[in-house]
C-alpha cells in the first residue's frame, strides 16, 4: 500500500532539523552567558545602576550599565568582544568604564609592558611636531594624546609588583601618590570568583577618564562589581582635569558620540 506524504507535515520537519537543531546547540552553548548576564543584571539593579544589552552589537554578552559613585560622579560601564579570539592571545573581552565629568587634557596613562602597547607608545612619541600639528588641526583630542606622549615621563610606583608589570606616564609627579598601595592591590589581586584580568588599561582624554580592562572570558557579576570599585576609586583619586582650549571638531564629536 502506497503512503503519501503530507507536504506539510515534511515541511514542518525539514523546518524543525534546519532551524531547530542550530537553535537548540545555540541556547546549549550560550546557556552560561545568559545565565552570566541574568546575574550581572540583577547586581546592577540591586545596586540603583541602569543596566540594558547591547543587542545590535549581535553579541549576548554585549552590555551597557549607567551608575553613579558615592560622591555623585557618573560613569558608564560597556563590554565588547567576547566569544572569539578578537584581539590578541590570552584575552578576548574587554570591560571599559568611562567618567566623562573627569574629562581634560591627556594627563597620564597607565598601560602593561607588553611589546604591543610599548610599540604603540613609541610611534605616538616619535612623530614629527609637524604631524602633530596636523593632526591636532582635524582632533584636539588627538593632539592632546600625541602632545602627552612627547612630555610625559615615566612614574614608577615604588611598588615592585605592580611596576614589573605596569608602566605609568604622567606629566606629574602626583600620579605616584594616587596609585598607592591600596589602589594597586585592588589591580593586582581580584576576587577569587571573578574572571582575573590579563591587563588593565587607564588614562584621562578630552572625553572622559577611562579604564580598559582585557579579561580572557566574558565577565561575571563579581568582575564587574569589583572593576567598578577599581575604577571608582581611580576616580576619587584622579580629581578633575584641565579641559583642552580647542573647541571639539567634528572627530571629536564622532569619538564621543561612540564613547557613550
């Protein structure tokens, strides 16, 4: 007896194994993520912080969480780049914090011995006053940095540990009393359940000040809740800055607008 089939139904089918089993590996894999975020978003909640994902970035860990410090400086926390070996061996997540009332003239930056950002450093400050100058013509803010990295001196913190594996360039020598002992061990050493950084970034721009965290899986509550404190407390330390005498060009509108 011949059996027909119902087009329908094999429809149905195809549409279940070509949609339903990618869907279902999908939500497997990502189930941690999800669970990471749900966590996150509830710390941040409980906390009074405004915390949204940043889904057109098409990424489930992509955030953005708004608070405010104790003394009533705003700040704005995003991720990006977790999942995939986007940048550089040992770290593919990055946690930044901004503070854009602690804007001003680049000031200081804080930033690991590694070849790539030491190599980065070096180009900026071998650059012709010429260029500069050109540059600072399309972006202030551009300038700003160039202009640091030509004067700045390096700040050792006394603190062996810390100085082994960190550089501070700063145009003072104030930055050594901000970064005391405390401040570094809270760099140094995170919390046993959080996800320890491979490095930290800091520095002061026309656009905030900002720190940079490089994190080898996508953050959890109790990273995000102590980068927080991290970064709080570099901002408690850092005080204001001079704001650069250039109105900002239309780069440096385009920079601030992806900042926030």
């Amino acid at each position: 007896m011949k059996t027909t089939i119902n087009p329908l139904a094999a429809l149905a089918v195809m549409a279940l194994v070509v949609l339903g089993l990618p869907l279902g590996l999908y939500a497997l894999f990502t189930k941690g993520r999800r669970g990471s975020m749900r966590e996150i978003r509830a710390g941040a909640e409980g906390r009074g912080w405004k915390f949204r994902m940043r889904r057109w970035a098409g990424n489930p860990t992509a955030l953005r969480i708004a608070g405010r410090t104790p003394g009533g400086l705003d700040w704005i926390l995003k991720t990006i780049g977790a999942g995939t070996e986007t940048y550089s061996p040992g770290w593919n997540a990055e946690l930044d914090l901004l503070f854009p009332a602690l804007a001003g003239k680049v000031d200081f930056a804080m930033f690991p011995r590694e070849a790539r950002d030491h190599r980065t450093v070096l180009l900026a400050a071998g650059l012709p006053p010429g260029t500069q100058a050109r540059v600072a013509s399309f972006s202030p803010a551009l300038g700003s940095a160039l202009e640091f990295f030509q004067d700045a001196a390096e700040v050792p913190t006394g603190l062996p540990e810390f100085d082994a594996s960190y550089r501070v360039l700063a145009q003072s020598a104030q930055f050594r009393q901000a970064l005391d002992k405390d401040l570094v061990g809270r760099v140094l050493h995170w919390p046993q359940d959080a996800i320890a950084p491979q490095a930290m970034l800091a520095w002061r721009d026309p656009f905030g000040l900002h720190l940079r965290i490089r994190l080898p899986a996508a953050a959890n509550w109790p990273t995000v809740a102590h980068a927080v404190a991290v970064a709080e407390q570099f901002a408690s330390r850092m005080g204001g800055g001079s704001m650069p005498s250039a109105p900002p060009s239309f780069v440096d509108r385009l920079i601030a607008r992806f900042e926030s």
